[in-house]
C-alpha cells in the first residue's frame, strides 16, 4: 500500500478523486486538505462517501510526506508552490492547468499572464495516457488534462494518428458540456433556475483548453476552434469536430483507423452502431465511467467528416486520466480502481 | 372574423397552433381534426386548452368550408389530399413539408420518393416570413418551415444577405435540439429515461431539413451540412453556424448587417451582451415567443465566424411563423395574436 | 391608462410582474427600481424582456407618485418603509411576506421577530383573490401571498368551505416546489450541478407559509403541517393535502363542492380525468400561467383524502395574483392581462 | 466460481442485475435471455456493457442449468413457469412481483387476479435482506422487492422495530418516484416531452407495493396509504411517511432506533446533518449504490414524525437487493459486488 495525499479536496476534481482512491487497492488516502472545509468530515462535502471514510479536511500547510501526491486545486495555485510539494512526495499528478503546457510563451499566450515556475514545465508530462502513456512510466511529474482538450484530443486522435486529415481545411470543434464543469464553486448563470434547459454558447473561440489541443496534436492554431455550449446534464462533454478529410479517404479508412486506437486503449471504445438507441458517443451512459466513446460520420461526397468523442469530465476529463496516470506511473495495471461500468438508464 | 379549421390537431404543431389561434383577435376555429382522437375534448388531448374552448376533435371528411384553412398533418398526407383541400378554402397553410421545396427533382433527391403533387409546388410561398414577406401578401397558399432549416436560414440570414460569406468555404451548421421535435408520437429513445440528460447527435449528415437551406440562402449543396444533435430540453432549437468571412470583414460589418436584418423584421433581435447572464441567443427563454434570437462572434484573425439563432421549434420553427403567414396573407398587423414575451425564468 | 412603479424589479417576481404590466392594457410602467442593477436596461436581468421596453432600473429613492404601486423586494423591507409608500400612491400591492397576516403576535411565532409596523397590518387584505375578491374591490392595501400556502389553500379551500374536513385529524400537506422559489440569488444547494435531479426535503415542519394556511383555512395549527421538497423543474408548485373526510362524505360530495368553487373562480380549475396523460393537477402545463388547478381523491373505505392543487408559484404563487387583485382593486376585468393559456407541451 | 443465468435480460432491472454480476468475483454470467433481443449483443441493448462481454441474449427455451438462477421478466411470468425454473437451478431469486406476497388471497386482493401457483408463495423468503437476512442464508427461493414498498419499509423500519409508532394514527406515505420506475417499454406519458418537469400524481391510493408495506411492517391495512407521485430524474425514490409518535416520544428516542437499524445493516445510513447541501436522504447522490439512506424530523409539540428513506429504484429497489441477497443465500459476504459508492455531483 502507498501512501497518497490530495491537495484541494473539497472540489469536484478532488471529490472524484478521493472516491476512486479510496477503492483502489494500492493506495491508502492519508489526508485530503481543504481551507475552506478544514476539520469537517470529507462525507458533509462529498455526501456519497458517508460510511465510507472518516477522513476530515485537514490544513494543506501541516502536510507530512507521502508516496503520491495529487494536486486537486483551483488553477494558478500549483505553480506557485511546486518547490514545497515535490519535497513531499517522489510522485506528483496535478489536475490543474497549471502544468498542461510545454512552452512558457505559449503559455503566456493564451492564460494571459506570466508563468510563475517556467523552469518547471519540462519536467511534467501531459497526463492524458492515450498520448503519452511510455513516458507515464517512468514520470515523476504529471499534468491534468482539460476535460473539453481531452474530449477534442481524442476525437482527433485515430484521424491525426493515421494521418487522414486535410491540414488546409479548418477544424470546428463544437463542444457541449455540462453543469459541473462551472466547478463547485459555480456562479449567477449555473444557478438552477437559470442554467436548466439551457443550449447556451458560452465561448465561441479562444478557450484555454484550445491551447491543449494544439499542442497535443499538433495542428494549427490558425485552423482550429473550440465553440464551447452548455446543455442541461451535470456530468458530461460531447466533442464532436468538424473538418475534412485527404481525397480519397473513405469510410473504411476511419473504420480501420478508429479500431487500432481502440484495441491499443482500454479505455476507448467505438461506437458506430446501425440500430438501437445508443448508436453514437454519448456522454449520458460514461458518468462515473472512465471510458471515452468515440465516433465518426463521414460524408463521402464531398470529405467532410464527423469526429466525436464522449466522456465524463470529471472521470476521464479529470480524476479518472489522473488515477489512471498514477497506475501507469507505479508499475500497476492500467485499469486498476477504474472498472466501474456507467449505468443505464441514467 | 374569419372562419378557420385546422386539419391534424392532436400533434405538437397543431395543438400550439389552436393555442394561438383561440387567442387571435380576428379568427374563430370552426373545427379541429383528429383521427386517433376523434370526439374527445381538444382539452384532454392538449391539457392547456382546458377552460378555454369546448371545441372537440372532428372528423376530417366532414370538413366545411372554411376561409382559411391549416394543414397541421405528419410530412407526406398533403401531397395526397391538396386537390380537395383547396376546394374547403381560398387560403391554405400548410405546416408539413409536402410544400416546402420549388423543385420536384430536388424533392424526390432529398425525401427518397417522388412527389404526389408535383405540379402544386410552385403554388405555394416558403413559409418564411423573413424571407417572403412581400409575396405573402398576395399568396393563397403557403408552406410551412422546418424548424430547423429556419434556425438555420435565420442564423445565415444577415451574412447572406450582406453578401459577407466566403462562399469557398463550407459551413457547418450544429444544431441542438429539444425533445418536442420528435412529436407526440415519440420513439424508444425519446422514453424519459433514455432521453433525459443526452448529448446525442442523431444525424450527422443528409436531415432533410438541410434541402431548405440550400434552396433559400442559396449556398451550394456541397458546402453546407447539418449535424442535429439532441439535448435535454423539451421546446428550442440552437443552430449554430460555421463559416468563413469574405477577407476584410470585420466584426462592425456583422454588427451593420445583424441591425439591418433586426430592424426590418418584428421577430429577429440581436443578443450580443457583454455582461449578465444572458450574452447569446439561448433557446430557453424563448418557449412560446415567436422571437428569433440572432447572434454572432467573429475571429478577425482568421475570419472564422459562428453565426448563431435560437428559436422555439413550435413557435418561430412552425405554428408561430404560420400565424404570422396568416396575418400577412389577411392584410393583418404582422405581429397580430403573437405578442407573447416568453418567461424568464424557465 | 393607469401609472405604475416597481420598487424591486431584479428578482423573480419583480421581473415577472413586469413583464404582466408591459402587456397590460390599462396600465403603464413608469419606474421599476433596483439598487444592485441600478442604471442597467431591464432586459440586461430579464431576458425576455428584449425589445419589448427600454425602460431602465431606477433608483428607488427618486420614485414619482403614482397611481399604483408594487413592492416587490426581499421580505423585510416594506414594513420598514410603509409609511414612505403610502404617501407615494394611494393602491399599494406588496407581494412580499410583510403584510400577509393579521396579527402581529402570530407573525412574531412564526418569523421570529417583532414586525416593525404591526399598526399597519389590519389595514392589508390578504392577496389571494378567492379568498377576499369582495374586499379587494374597495381595498388600498394589498399584501402578497406566499406560493407554498397557496397552493396549500386552495387544495383545501373546496373542502374547508364545504365544511367536508374531519376536523380531529391532521392534515399533511406535502409540497414539491421548483427551484425559482429560491429566487435570484440563490444559494450553494441551488447550484445547477448540486440541484439538478434532486428530491430534496429541505423542511419538514415549520415553513413560515404554514402560518398564511393557519391564518386563511381558520385549521388548528396544531393539526396542520407542510413538507416542503425541492424537485427538478424551474417553476410550479404541487400541493398535495392528506387528510380526512367527515363519517359519510362521498366521492360525489366532492366532486359538488369543487365544481361550486371553479365555477366561482375564473382562474380555478378541476383536473380529475380517467383517461389520457394528464388526469390530475400539475404545474408542468401552468408555466406562464395564472391557473390553479386543482384535484382530489378519496378513499370511501377509510375516508382518506387527498386535495391537490398545483399553480406556477410566480404567477398565481405571486405575481399574477398580484395582478389580478390590482384589477380587482380598480374595479376591471378580473383576468385583464392574465389571458395567457400555458404551454404543451412544455 | 458459480454459474448464474437471468431470465429476462433486456428490460431495465436485468440489465443492472447483469452489470452487477459481470463485476461480481464469484459468480459467471453464462445466460441472458430476451425474446425481443434474441441474438444480440447485450451491450446493444445496454449501452454500459460495451466492451465488457461479448454475451448475446439466448433463447429463454434454451436454458440450461445453472447454481442460480435470476427472474427478471414482466410481472405475471414466473408463477406461470415456477415448475420448469426450479428444475434449472437449485437456488432461484425472482425480481418480479409474483411471489412477493406470503398469502394468496392477500395477493388476489390487491393483483385482482388469482395467484396460478399459490403453493409456491409460502417457499419463498422476502427478498429484503433489512428484514429476512437471517431466513435468507437458508432459502432456495428468494422473492424480489417493490422498490416504492422498499423505500416505504426502511422509512418505517427504525420507527416500527423500536415500537414508537401511534397505532391509531394514519401513515401517509408520499413516494416521489424517477422515470426508470416506468420500466424500459414506457408509455404515452413517460416520452421526454410529457414527462419532463413534471409533479405528476399518477396514484393517489390503491398502488400495488401498499401490500408489501403492510405484509412486512405489520400495520393495519385501513391505516396506511401510498401516493406516488412522478418527478424528473431517471432512477431513485424518496419515500416520506407522515404518522404520528406513541406519547412522550422524543427526539432522542428516534435518533437511538435510527442508530441501531444503522448500525445493523451494511447498506443503511442515517442522514440527519445540520449543515451542507445534503442534510436529509436524497436519492440523486445513490444512482448505482446500493445504499438506503434514512432519515426523520419529529414535531414534539404534536408528535407527527416524517421519516424518509431514499433509494436507487433500480439497486437497494430491484437488482442490487437481488445480488445482496444472493450473497446471503450463498454465505458469501454481503456486500460482495455492491461497493460502489456513487457520485457527487452528478
């Protein structure tokens, strides 16, 4: 059993967290800090964990040393005190932005501001698996990823991977998402009243989580876009991008496409179904799942092709990539605390 | 005041066209036809009617004459039965999409069938008011919309019409989708518990309504595409358009082009707020208002433009645009019977 | 053409009062005040107010006199400003908590302070039209009605004016509200992510509505209690009373005394059907609108009761009763401007 | 390893049973039958499931035997076939409804038809392991549970089994109910557009699961009654009972019977805080966990008491109770397989 902390604890990302770690087999949860919530009962925030822990919020500043730490905060915290955290523990995976990016300047460009440890973010992999699961392994340091990069990157990803892409045509990236992206923290227009049956386009360009997108699969800034829309669910993001393909692509090159990113991935799935109610990705079947379900439609006629990618962002947009990043990391079975199935109906 | 009937009153369509038609200063409903409901209160069927009106669903073989008369039937019953439908009254308005499209061949390529009435297509006005407004003063006979295509034609419209598209381009129209759209008929997958809380793209190409975009923005068929996807609400429609601006244009040219458009039609108006909760057009609010909400953001260092409308798809997307046809085919106030603001909140 | 003003136009029922008077034929709307929006257009807060008025928050302490004045802020307020108001127009319909009951010792009970103008609570007929239209018509001073208790007085009113009630059993009268009873504000548990899906009994016993059933039914306190829970819909209310019936009270007996109090009562209707979807009383059709509909059934075999009532709790819940005591106090139409039928679905 | 089949495998409760078993470490799933899926893969059918097992549903007249074997067809199948079943397996534990009643004119009373196999009622155990677990371990033959009589008994159980009850006073029971309760065929009013926002009282009295309350809590059939209500989720039920206390019963007396119910069963937890969002039981934090969460509120003025009790429909209500008690059956850990905490937020 390794021992394991969570920095950030009474947040969604840190809720989630904590649930899966304390089921996993191999690790034992020895604090989990929160200031706000500090000395109450991890349940009184995370209500489905009554009975199940004893764990209280305890205060970030009087952390002892552990073999795993995870940073769970809001964003801009963890670059401020990196220098104190890897004194803690030999692992570190943070679920913030602070360490998605490879490049100051890039950096700078697109979170406005200043990077507070530069130096740092060469020594953090990107921690989505499906991209850098060799590296994983031998890792000290891991980022988060960004729930709406994650669902982008893996739609793209069998297209970008067997290199089926038209790179002078532009890629819209449509997006909806659901109520627990606005973090527990929420604002006016996550209020219920105002956020129910919502189609709400919140960013039409320039999310932060673009910059992931460029990175990771190396396309254009120029070309891509990310149009970000609210819908009425909580837990779940539907990444669907619209581009085209090289001539002479057909239907039977994304199939075989799709299928070895599935087989080299646990946690990807095809869906592309002929009859039935669940015949595309869908985000309403993967809550609390660590799967993402990807797609395509492509229109023969003219290249111009469909690529969808559904996930829970909390699970595989977040904490699920993050446990899944820390199996890799220890030697352990990919899956390992992961199995939940998602549920249907829900 | 003038007589009226509808024929097909149980649907969706129909009943929120007898709403609205109850409350319309200058028509009295002589009868409302329903097969599957005949002889039962409208009341029972359409539970808002209850105190309103004792008009029970009738027989349609038995309709008299009438001088208006409404065509609320599912797609494909008009084509069949026009030649007597214009012998019961000297305006028709059809909801359906029997009369929507100017070409027969173009007809049969998007509906997979020929037309029974071929002949009888060009008799009628696309009906859009915001697009033929000036031949609907004279026509008899006037087509419905499909709501979709008109989210789609509205969103389109001030680029369109400014001529401010780079029509090398293609454009992605996403479009989201409430459950009302399915009908009263409904399906497996509109159960509650399997439609509730999706994000389920259930066309990804080739949705019929796509035929009318082509035929009134006039872009070319190759360039533009449709993908619906269905999200959990039960009125609203989100159509959201992907394109390229000509070179040079820029966001004040929108600007100039939306106002132009909001100015001349009673039902369009621009959102575009940069504070609040409510900065784009969003469907929620618009439940029983026949208001086209317009809106749009530009990237001016690419030129990629998303150009968006919402509607309610029984309202401006059907009964709503139709009763606004009405008005304009008597020589009515536009606006007549239609004045309803939409709740906030919903 | 009659002035009016708003003190307290950003929250909910202000907002929708608003929207009631815009439509209004008799009445105009010269000022609505609001400290936090103070200098913003109406429609920046409520939406659906977009090109309908270009009127702007004002501030309350340059109000005009006019002929009838609405207060529409947080409850606590008005009794602190009453003797400002009265000078300012000689109609006054407040629809917070302030003036609702008669008795200034009961208020202390039930809202744990001493009211700060018990002087001026005999002066104000409590705002339910079917319980006090005979006293409005000759009334300056309205108070307001609290939605939960109305509903709860209604689903009794048949049975309490029928004197059918066993009147040594309790009565349980078990609420579901939506979530715009939390108003504008909000709060942590009314966060979309955290109030979506709930069933969620946030009061057992002890609501402060309790106290306008007590005051309007003339029931024993010590027999009646309401349960309040929050489920997932924006607007309504169902009130559902269990009690029981005097020894020998039939089906019949019922039926007679709730067509007695539809029949009375524009705005009240009786929903008891055998067939179709909807049989009984719900708020899902009533958004918008300013019925009460209301239900019963009974168990002859131990007559057990149950008398529903549901309404959408900011029209007849607030603003629309408040509308329509405004024209019973000026001596129109009692459904002026109330006319609108609800939607289907919805 | 045991070999387990399930007869009737497409429908809502078999799919979770299936989920259930898939993960469960000492038993494989070797058949899942459906009539109307024959031939396809589960995970067609069962979207969750995909990349989980490649099981197809067989043929019910196929069937070959098995350790256990699980009944999770339609109400009315299995008292017809009990005879064929029990040759197939030596331990059977039916979801349905059919042999849930000890007495067969009990059965007749409340399912208006006669039982077809009377002399199988009394070799069936009830499948509540809250209240049989002891019978359990020695049964062959496990009846299933209601789900609205499941959250009514666990409501009822603390205050039942300490004695605390007024024996001469009503039990109203309000049971707010999510879609999922609908089964997967549906109806006219469960389509998303019908059923969405609703407080639909579908039965005020006279529902089926009433038989099971008073067969297994022992109250007068005259005193109690259920009235279900329809709200928007998809899977959970809250049950709330409205009775009244023996004289002189406090507070503290409850919180003690709570504890001790607590503390006896595994899946039973008290939820009674005085702060947070989550202070009562609320089904929303249970879909896919087997937890009953348990509460009350007493009024010690008059003695009226709510106790709630809040559940998964579909687990502690349906399937997971059937594998909890199939663990008993087998003497194997009770919570084996039933670990899942569920989500927050969600």
């Amino acid at each position: 059993m390794k021992n394991v902390a969570i920095i950030g604890g009474s947040g969604y990302g840190g809720g989630e967290l904590l649930r899966l770690l304390l089921a996993h087999p191999c690790v034992e949860v020895k604090q989990v800090t929160s200031r706000s919530h500090l000395g109450e009962y991890v349940y009184q925030v995370h209500p489905n964990l009554r009975k199940q822990t004893q764990l209280k919020f305890s205060n970030p500043a009087l952390l002892e040393t552990v073999d795993i730490l995870f940073l769970a905060q809001p964003h801009g915290q963890a670059q401020h005190h990196i220098e104190e955290y890897v004194r803690l523990a030999p692992k570190i995976i943070d679920l913030a932005a602070d360490f998605r990016l490879r490049d100051a300047a890039f950096y700078e460009q697109w979170y406005g501001e200043k990077h507070a440890a530069p130096e740092w973010l060469s020594k953090f992999v990107y921690g989505l698996p499906e991209l850098h699961r060799a590296e994983m392994r031998t890792a000290s340091y891991v980022s988060g990823v960004g729930c709406n990069a994650t669902a982008s990157n893996l739609a793209l990803l069998p297209l970008v991977k067997a290199d089926l892409l038209d790179t002078s045509a532009p890629i819209f990236i449509e997006i909806k998402v659901g109520s627990s992206e606005s973090g527990a923290e929420g604002n006016a227009g996550s209020q219920h009243a105002e956020r129910a049956s919502v189609i709400r386009t919140f960013s039409a360009f320039g999310h932060r989580h673009t910059a992931e997108v460029i990175q990771e699969m190396g396309v254009d800034a120029k070309r891509v876009s990310l149009t970000m829309t609210a819908v009425d669910l909580v837990r779940g993001v539907l990444a669907t991008a619209h581009g085209k393909v090289k001539q002479g692509v057909a239907t039977k090159d994304l199939w075989k496409a799709y299928r070895v990113v599935a087989n080299e991935n646990p946690f990807l799935r095809v869906v592309k179904e002929q009859r039935g109610i669940y015949r595309v990705p869908e985000p309403k079947i993967l809550a609390g799942s660590n799967y993402a379900d990807i797609g395509f439609e492509l229109d023969e006629s003219n290249g111009h092709v469909v690529a969808m990618c559904a996930i829970d962002n909390l699970m595989k947009g977040a904490s699920g990539s993050a446990v899944q990043c820390m199996n890799l990391m220890m030697g352990w079975e990919e899956t390992l605390g992961l199995v939940f199935m998602g549920l249907h109906p829900i």
